[in-house]
C-alpha cells in the first residue's frame, strides 16, 4: 500500500503523467529483475558467451567446446554448468560423451539480436565520428 502511495506521489511529480502511467503499467515485479539481471550477469562473462556462440549451430561435446573456446576442459564444464543452471544451454549423454546444445531458439535469438545491435551501434558510431571530423 505504501508503495502505491509513492507510486501515485511520483505520478504526480512527472512532466508526463500520461507517458510515466503507460510505463509504470507494464513494470515487472522486482523479483523478476533480479531474475533478468542474473541472466545478464551470467553473459557478462565473455567465455561463456563464447560457448553459447559455439552452440549456435551445433552440438559439441565438452572437449570440443573448450578447445574451440580456448578454455580448459575445466573451465568449459564449469561455464557449461553456470549455463546449464539458468536453462541456457542443454546437455544429453551418449555413452561417456555428454552433448551440449542451446536450450531453445530464445537463446540463438538473443544472440543474434544483440550481435545486430554491436554492429548497428558500430555503423552508426562510425558516422557519427566521420561527420564529426567534416
């Protein structure tokens, strides 16, 4: 209750109560942002983004990915754990080979839209500094 008093206090410090009434509607709880922030911290890490980018289109076993990661073998199962735990990636055994994949399309897609954005931002960042120089 208290919290909705700020809320409404708040809405009525803004320029644009309107626009502020339209965001505030589609905030998530605060646990889910603890939940989405875990999962920008696990891919803050660039091995592990690495190992994600290796299973884009294929699925490689434990050795294959820390060699073409350049990591240790070590070092790939724990990453491949961090990722496993938060459903990143998925893994299945087949004799004594355990097989990593991405969990789902989600994955491949937040990859594929963040790589756009780096090279939309380069392209535009480049322009930015040529006409800048003109």
């Amino acid at each position: 209750m208290a919290q909705l008093r700020a809320l409404d206090a708040c809405l009525d410090n803004t320029l644009h109560p309107e626009e502020a009434a339209s965001v505030l509607a589609t905030l998530l709880r605060d646990d889910q942002y603890e939940e989405l922030a875990a999962y920008f911290r696990v891919l803050g890490e660039p091995s592990r983004v690495r190992l994600l980018h290796c299973l884009l289109d294929a699925e490689l076993c434990v050795c294959d990915l820390a060699a073409l990661a350049n990591l240790s073998v070590a070092a790939a199962s724990q990453h491949l754990r961090t990722l496993r735990n938060l459903n990143l990636v998925k893994r299945r055994r087949d004799g004594k080979v355990m097989w990593y994949s991405l969990a789902d399309e989600h994955i491949r897609s937040l990859l594929g839209v963040t790589r756009e954005h780096l090279a939309h931002a380069r392209t535009e960042s480049a322009t930015v500094g040529t006409s800048s120089r003109g």
